[in-house]
C-alpha cells in the first residue's frame, strides 16, 4: 500500500537517526504537497527513498526476558513494528507532537535513576534502577495498548507485575490507592515549558488494579532496554486502561488512603476521569470510542477495528468492576 499519511505512523522515528537537515527538507516538503490523498500519497512515496537510508534500527543493550505464563499477557496479533512504536508516541515532557519524543528524549538521563516506594507501606524504601531491575523474573508480555486518541497498538514490553514491588514494601491495611509520579525536570524535559498538564505527570490506580497481575512494571520492550521516548528507565503498563494511565520514567510509587488527582483529570475533569478503563460503549465528551485504528496498518482506507470492552481484557479483569457504573465511574 503505497498511501500512507501522517497517522498511519509514515513518520521516520524522527532526527535522533535522521539527518536534521533531511528531515526538516522532508516535513517541508509534505507540508507543501499533503493538502489531499493524492499530495499525501506523492509525499509519501517522495520521503520513502531519501530515508530508507536512515531506518536503520539503533539497538539498546537486550534485556533477558522468559516468555509470560500469565493467562491474558499476550495477544495473538501481530506485533506493530519497532520503527512505529518508537517514533510515534505521547510523552508531553518532550513535546505535543508524536515525533517529539524520538527526537528531544534522546538527552533524557536515566542512570543513576531512583524510585521511592512511599506512603501507607510497612517498609518504605528507595531502590536505583539496577536493584528494581532484579527485583523479579523478567517477563515478555505482548500487550495491546489503546490510546483515548483512538489507535493501537501491539507492544513486546519486558517486566513483572507491579504486586512484586508492592508485596515487598507490604501495604498497610489503610492502603486503598497508589499514586505514580513521574519526572519532572526542566533541564532534561523541554516539555515541561507548556502548561498543558500540571507537572510532574502524576496517575493513579485503586490498590486492587494496581495488584492485579496484569499491572506491569516495564523496563523493556522487542527485547531491549527502553528506549527513552517509551518511559525508560522504568514504566507503568496497564492494558485494560487508556494509555495515559501507563505513565512513563516513574520517580515515585505512593500508597495512600484517598482517591490521588491524576494529571488529565486535573486538565480537563469531565473528560478524563480517575478509572479511565477502554470502553467502546462509554464515549468521550468529544468523539466516540467505538473503534480504533491499529497504527501501521494499511492506509487512508484501512479499515478501523472494534474497541473491545477493558481493550480485550475483560475476562481478567472484570470482576473488579461488578456492579459499578462504568459510566458514572469512567
Ligand atoms: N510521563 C508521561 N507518561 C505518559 C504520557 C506522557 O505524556 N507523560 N503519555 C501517555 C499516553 S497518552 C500514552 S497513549 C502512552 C503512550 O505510550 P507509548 O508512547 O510508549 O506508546 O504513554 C502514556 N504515559
Ligand atoms: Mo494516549
């Protein structure tokens, strides 16, 4: 299919591997010609020559992983592709735009890292990165993530369920929620100059999801390390949720008694709420959440796919939401 336009993930990964030069000629050159499907197509198939030169994968250092035993963990569809994972994303510190993150996160710093496991548990610790790595088994987990936005994708991450964390710092009984903060640096995050959103990035999960054994703790993904643009050193996964709830390079790990704000909740409250769980009957305020589309696949005229109720994981876990109103609590 030779018609691919911006959305469908034509983007190159950006200028982290792309000439700057080129890149900035190519985005001026689509933005002359992109104006319909044939200007679209003409810039595409354009592009595609000038860069293939510079598609080349940059690799990270493997990370050991024992395929997942968890029912659930892995999809049978076909992985989205590495170049699309990594060049399309949403990590608002680096920018607004789905390029952004490739291209400013490569300054991000993620050693020595530390997170704080803190609040309503027994033992209250700091682990750097290299303890939390070994902490437990590595797992691969083939997780479908579905952005509010409206598309998909299918992702290999790396890691262990968040209850092995939390197990060892023993929730106290008062312990109902988990807060995750995020980092929030205004040297390393160019981001963080727009006040989109109420820095850090903060998310929350009730104590119960955030045991669930799905809830994954990521440090990898296709094999490796994170890369930065993905949430490295370290990030929350949680399939059944919109992707804004997975958030990304985690300083901190908060258990607490009350309901914590949620920075989308906080920016816009009647549209993002607190639970945020992938419902194709519950629309947003603003567009439908009936389908998705699965980036990287086909073009202009692909055809979208159903959203699933809990992004295909009901049977996991919906047990943790009998008899709630998941319109009330959306
Ligand atoms: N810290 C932080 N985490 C974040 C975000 C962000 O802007 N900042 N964006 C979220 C959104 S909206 C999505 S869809 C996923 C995207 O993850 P991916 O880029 O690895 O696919 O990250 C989530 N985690
Ligand atoms: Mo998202």
């Amino acid at each position: 299919m030779l018609i691919r336009n911006h959305d469908t993930g034509f983007e190159p990964p950006g200028s982290a591997i792309t000439p700057r030069s080129l890149y900035l000629q190519r985005r001026a050159f689509m933005q002359t010609l992109a104006t319909g499907a044939a200007g679209a197509a003409l810039a595409g198939w354009a592009g595609r020559d000038a860069l293939a030169a510079a598609e080349e994968r940059k690799h990270l250092p493997a990370l050991k992983a024992a395929p997942s035993k968890l029912v659930g963990a892995t999809t049978i569809e076909a992985a989205t592709s590495y170049k699309d994972a990594t060049g399309y994303n949403n990590f608002y510190e680096f920018g607004l735009d789905k390029e952004d993150p490739a291209r400013y996160a490569t300054t991000l710093k993620t050693r020595p890292w530390a997170v704080r496991i803190e609040g309503l548990v027994q033992k209250p610790q700091t682990l750097d990165i290299d303890s939390l790595l070994k902490l437990a088994p590595q797992e691969e987990r083939i997780y479908r993530l579905r952005c509010v936005e409206g598309w998909s994708m299918v992702i290999p991450w790396i890691g262990y369920s968040l209850s092995e964390l939390l197990n060892r710092v023993q929730p106290l009984g008062s312990a109902k929620y988990v807060e995750f903060v995020t980092l929030a640096d205004k040297a390393q995050m160019p981001g963080l100059k727009s006040s989109v959103l109420d820095w850090p990035y903060t998310e929350g999960l009730r104590l119960d999801e955030a045991m669930h054994p799905l809830t994954l703790l990521a440090f990898g993904m296709y094999g490796e390390l994170l890369p930065n643009q993905n949430g490295a050193p370290l990030r929350l996964v949680v399939p059944w949720k919109y992707g804004f709830k997975s958030a990304k390079s985690l300083v901190a790990i908060r258990l607490t008694d009350k309901e914590p704000g949620t920075a989308w909740n906080k920016a816009a409250r009647n549209e993002y709420g607190f639970y945020s769980n992938v419902n194709p009957d519950v629309p947003h305020p603003r567009w439908s959440q009936a389908t998705e589309r699965r980036i990287g696949e086909g073009g202009l005229f692909a055809k979208r796919r159903k959203t699933l109720l809990f992004n295909g994981y009901e049977a996991q876990v919906g047990q943790m939401y009998a008899g709630m109103d998941l319109k009330k609590f959306y």
